[in-house]
C-alpha cells in the first residue's frame, strides 16, 4: 500500500470459500490499519465458480464491466489459474490492461502457470501479462546459512530413505489433469525433490500442520491425564499452540481461529517479459522481487517486505515507475484570483498613484499661490502621501497562492491592514486637524490669534498612528494572519476536492479583539471628523473647504458602513472579497483627492481667468494700451463698461467686508489677524484688481 501510494483498490475474486474468504481478508486488512496509512475504499466484483465458464463468460464479463466502470487503476485478482486466459482477454477488450494499469493475483494463479508459455508479441495476453504481480504464501525460507526452520525441514526431510519420502509423496494430493472426479487431486512424484529456493507450499505447511495437531494434543494429555479427549478440545487447544516450524514462527489468530497473517511468509513475483530470436513471441520470466519478514513476538507484529539485492519491479510499461493508482481529476476549482481582476486592481491602484503623485506635483507648482497658500502644502504633501500608501495596499491584497508560495501569501495577509491602517492614518490626521483647528477659530472668540501650522496635525496624527501602531504590532505578534486554503465538502469518487478557497485566516478567532480595537479607534475619530465637519458647515470654502472635507468624511463613514458587512459577507469568495476590497480603498482615496484637489484647480482656473480678463491691457506710466493700436470705438466702449462693473463690484465687496469686520469685532475677532493668520484672502487680489482698472 505505501510503496503504491494506494487508496483504492478493486478485487475480482471467484465467489468460492477461496476467493469469498481472501476478498474478506482484504477488506478487513484495509480497514484494521490507522488513519492515512490504510486503504480506503475496497470494490469487489465476483463470479461465480463454474468448470463451464469458458462456454459461458456472461456473468464473468458483468464483473469485468464493473471493473472497467469503477475508474480504478489496481486490481486485486483471486481465482484459479484455468480463469486467468479468459479474464485477462476480456480485461483487454475492456481496456483495464496495459501501461496505466496493475494486475495483482493471489497464489490461486501460481507462478507455474506461465512456464514455458509464449505469446504472440502485440497479443490480449502478452500486454495484460506484463508487469503482473502474484502474491504466494510460501512454506518458509531457505538460505545459505542454513539458519531457518526451512532448512532445518529440507535437510532433515532429504536425509529419510526412498521409502518414507514414497510414502509421504503419494499422501501428499495435486491436481488432476484427467479430470477423474473420483480424485480431485494427484500427487506428483517428484514434488519433494525440488531444488528450487522456494519448495512447493504443501510440504511445509503440512508438516506444521502436523506437528501443530501433535502438540495440541501433547498438551491436552498433559492437562488432562488421560489419552480421551473430543474435536472441540483438541481445536481450542490447536489454537492456543505456538511454535517455531518449517514454515516460521506459528501462531495463531484466536478471533479468526487462523494463521495470522503476520506469522506467515509471503513472496512477491513479479513478471517481466523476454522477447526469443525472432522478435515476435514473448515469455515472461516469473522472478521473486521481496519477500516478507516478521520481528518476533505477538500477532500484532507488523509485517516488513524486504526486497531481494539487485531485483527491481518492472510494472506494465516495462518501467520502475508505479503507474497512477487512481484516474486523473477532473481538477480543483481554486477559486483562485484572476488575471482580469489582477488587472483591474493594478489599474484602480495605478490610477490611486498617478493622482497622488499628480496631485503632489500640482501643489509643489503652485506652492507661491495663494490658495495653495491658504490650504497649506504641508496639508496637501500629507494627504497624497497617505493616499498612496492606501493605495499600495492593493498589492497585498490582490496576492494568493497562484502567485506566490504560501510563506509569500502569509506575508501579504499580514502587510495588508499595515498599509491600509498607515494610509488611512497619514491622510485622515490632515483632514481632521484642518477641520478642528478651523471650528477653534470660529466658533471660540477668545482665541484672537490662532495659527493653523504642522504641529495641529502632527499631534493627532502621532496619537492616531501610535494607538494603531500599538495594537498592529499586538496582532502581528500574538495571532497574525496565515493563508489557509479551505476545502470544501464536494469530493470526486476517490475523495478528491473539488472545490476550495484560500483566504487569509485566524487561529481560533484570536484575531478579533485586534480588529475589534482598530475599528473602535478609527470609526470613533471618523465619527468625531464626521460632528466637526457638520460645526463647520457653515464656513465658506475660501477659508477651510469644510464643505468637501464634510462631504470627505460622509463618503468614507458610508464606505465603512456599507463596505465592513460586504467585506465579510464576500470572505468565502477570494474573488469578490479582494474586488470589495480593492473598490472600497479605490473610492475612499479618489474621493479624498477629487475632492481636495478639483475645487482648488477649478477656483485657481476661474482666478487666473479673472485676472486675465482684468489685465486685457498693460498700464504703462499711467498710460493704458489697447489691445488694439488703432483704438477701436467698440473696445473703447467696451472697457469702459468693464471699469464701470468694478466700480460697482468694488463698493459692494467693501460694504460687505465692513460688515464683516463688525461682525468679527462683536466676536472679539480683528479681521486682519484672523486673514494673517489663516493665510486666506476672500477676494483674490482685490487691491490689484482695482488697481488695474485705472485708466
């Protein structure tokens, strides 16, 4: 079984006590043996024993049919040797011999069967004879040393004269080759005389048998004292004998009241085929490859096979190599991620990181403006940084066993909420602190002078960041996440999985209060941006976006709220847990950079349109050149209305600043320190733009 790596066999057996006994004996050696080093599944076919199965191979085919449905790959072959021609030309037919099949035949065949046998090259029994393997109980055996209970029985046996080895041959029975059923069998003279190492079974086991009887009943004489004694006694007490006979070390199975198989010597033969001179007919030599061995004590020893020096098995391709024991699967679905999936990750993470480092750029550019001015490149720097390292985090999630080894994918499961947690962080401290440093400004009159500087964010970011860090190193530490693939219930017929799913998991849930913690810290920062964003609602943009960062903060509450169930919900499936995933993160980053970024590059736009628009001219030394040199009435006419309109736009936005002005010095605010402070202006260039419109 473990040199074959077999768990399933098929046993075609004649439906006799031989054959019915040797098919139970194998079904229970298959199941008397631990879990993972037994067979687990044994088919037996029978058919009827009949001296006309040759006429009428009807029920004999059913069987060979079965064997052929059963999608096995070994066989397991118990009947006599007058069936073996007929089963194996049907087998041919059937197409269950040959190269990607193993034929073995219990000592009802006999390896005498192929003496002197040849068959055409090509031929049914030629292909289905090569590779075949015959397992014989043998009657001990003989080495040089002369050391073993068989050579002790041979050489004494062969020192008796001609006329006790007469004697003894013409009670010994062997088959009848005429057929006379008044005898079923017929001694062959010649059987003792075998100088073979092997000798033929019968000697052996007769003697032991024998001597068995004798000391059973030299050990009932002993108890009893007395010569009498009936069959039942005489059995139970054969079966409570052990001794060391011709055969081995006799002992007996007191369940089955049988020989146990550990104390019997068995040979494996194994047959290779010889083509002659012509090339076109083959035989088959019949060679011993290993043989078994006991270690001495109870019937529970296990039996060892040793293989014979220099001997090799040589299966039905004419190989060493053991063919399949079972068909090929019809494959695991891995649930495995695909390639488009991989791509369109790749494509939303590539997208995450052109803005980012896009947007990044933007903001370096335009560092001297002064609405970059006013939301601070610190700001702007922090959030694409956090942003891109969200982004990052795709590439861990989107890795399994497909790609990488199993070590890699523990890595990746791990590296994950890392990366995820830290973006997260870094971008979300800038929002944050944007928006309650703003509301301190407003909504605290007391506070006269108020900078919104590097250190507002770094504070709770460093709280943030060390409060995840704290807990990230715990979970890593304690109980990480492991790539586990997950079989589900759904087996082929030889207990194959067809269907699993690998995914990152936890030891006994022990990752929970980890993830727990983590969200606890982070919806209850989420949720306090969410109320600061909500106080704030009612200051214009031009001072601290409140209005995008609010609709920011809405947008990734809602994507947790939604996105946390489905991610468990999708769990089971690798392919829709990283799509979830992997769209959750793709829309909390763009959302936070479309929506920080397009408002200024809009009002930038619309800035340096306005500007242009008021400097359609150049004003040199008081003198004001037109664009056109010839001074066209209609331009003139036109500019006019343009200094008229700022004229006007001008007395409102003043009488709408000092009505600011009041407002805030009710407050205790001064307007200027609050423009200084903040770095925002409400009118872009006001005093230039006035300034220009002179003419």
């Amino acid at each position: 079984r473990n040199r074959l790596d077999l768990s399933f066999l098929g046993v075609l057996y004649v439906n006799d006590a031989y054959g019915s006994a040797f098919h139970a004996a194998i079904q229970e050696a298959a199941a008397d043996r631990e879990e993972g080093d037994r067979i687990e599944e044994v088919k037996g076919y029978s058919f009827s024993y009949s001296e006309g199965v040759a006429d009428d191979t009807s029920e004999l085919e059913l069987a060979i049919k079965q064997l052929k449905e059963s999608r096995l790959r070994v066989f397991f072959g118990v009947f006599y040797s007058e069936h073996y021609d007929i089963i194996m030309n049907l087998a041919y037919e059937y197409g269950i011999v040959g190269p990607e099949y193993l034929w073995i035949m219990s000592d009802g065949l006999g390896a005498t069967h192929f003496r002197d046998k040849k068959y055409d090259v090509g031929s049914p029994l030629a292909v289905a004879t090569q590779g075949i393997s015959i397992l014989q109980a043998e009657g001990g055996l003989e080495t040089p040393d002369g050391s073993t209970g068989t050579d002790r029985f041979i050489k004494a046996y062969f020192n008796q004269g001609d006329d006790a080895v007469n004697y003894t041959t013409c009670k010994r029975p062997a088959s009848n080759s005429q057929n006379d059923k008044s005898v079923y069998y017929v001694a062959e003279q010649d059987f003792f005389r075998s100088k073979t190492l092997y000798p033929g079974v019968g000697a052996t086991f007769a003697y032991d048998t024998a001597i068995g009887i004798g000391l059973a009943a030299c050990q009932l004489f002993e108890e009893k004292g007395t010569e009498y004694f009936n069959g039942e006694e005489l059995f139970n007490a054969f079966v409570n004998t052990e001794f060391d006979g011709a055969t081995g070390r006799i002992q007996i199975d007191p369940t089955t009241t049988s020989r146990s198989a550990q104390s019997a010597f068995f040979v494996l033969y194994n047959s290779d085929g010889v083509l002659d001179e012509t090339g076109e007919f083959i035989s088959f030599n019949i060679e011993t490859i290993s043989h078994t061995t006991t270690t001495p004590g109870s019937i529970s020893s296990d039996v060892m096979w040793v293989d014979l020096p220099g001997k090799s098995y040589h299966y039905a391709d004419g190989s060493t190599i053991p063919p399949p024991t079972i068909p090929p699967g019809i494959g695991e679905d891995l649930h495995q991620i695909s390639l488009g999936l991989r791509i369109a990750a790749g494509i939303m993470m590539g997208l995450i990181f052109i803005f980012s480092i896009g947007f990044m750029g933007w903001t370096y550019y335009h560092r001297t403006t002064h609405i970059v001015r006013a939301s601070q490149p610190f700001f702007l720097y922090i959030i694409c940084i956090g942003t891109f390292i969200m982004g990052s985090a795709i590439i861990p999630i989107s890795i399994d066993d497909g790609i990488v080894s199993v070590e890699g994918c523990d890595i990746a499961c791990m590296f994950s909420p890392w990366l995820v947690t830290y973006g997260f962080v870094i971008a979300f401290s800038a929002l944050f602190s944007k928006t309650w440093r703003i509301n301190q400004i407003f909504h605290h009159p007391q506070l006269r002078r108020v900078t919104v500087n590097i250190k507002d964010v770094i504070v709770p970011f460093l709280i943030l960041l060390g409060l995840n860090t704290i807990v990230l190193i715990c979970w890593t530490a304690i109980s990480p996440l492991k790539w586990e693939r997950v079989h589900t219930d759904a087996r082929d017929d030889f207990g194959r999985p067809l269907d699993s799913t690998g995914r990152c998991t936890v030891e006994n849930n022990k990752s929970l209060p980890f993830v727990v913690l983590l969200l606890i810290i982070n919806m209850a920062v989420l949720l306090l941006a969410n109320i600061q964003a909500y106080q704030a609602r009612t200051i214009t943009v031009e001072f601290s976006e409140s209005k995008y960062i609010g609709i920011i903060n809405a947008s990734i509450l809602q994507a947790g709220i939604i996105g946390g169930p489905l991610l468990v919900i999708a769990g089971s499936e690798p392919s829709a847990f990283v799509l979830t995933a992997v769209g959750g993160i793709f829309v909390i980053c763009m959302s936070i950079l479309l929506l920080i970024f397009i408002p200024k590059m809009k009002y930038l736009q619309e800035w340096k349109k306005k500007r242009f628009s008021s400097r359609s001219g150049s004003n040199v030394s008081g003198i004001k050149v037109l664009n056109n040199p010839r001074g066209d009435d209609y331009e003139l006419r036109q500019l006019k209305f343009q200094i008229e309109a700022s004229k006007v736009e001008k007395s409102e936005t003043s009488r709408k600043m000092e009505l600011l002005r009041q407002a805030l010095a009710s407050r205790g605010i001064e307007m200027d320190d609050l423009l200084e402070t903040t770095e925002v202006t409400l009118l872009p260039n006001e005093n230039e733009s006035f300034q220009d419109n002179r003419v």
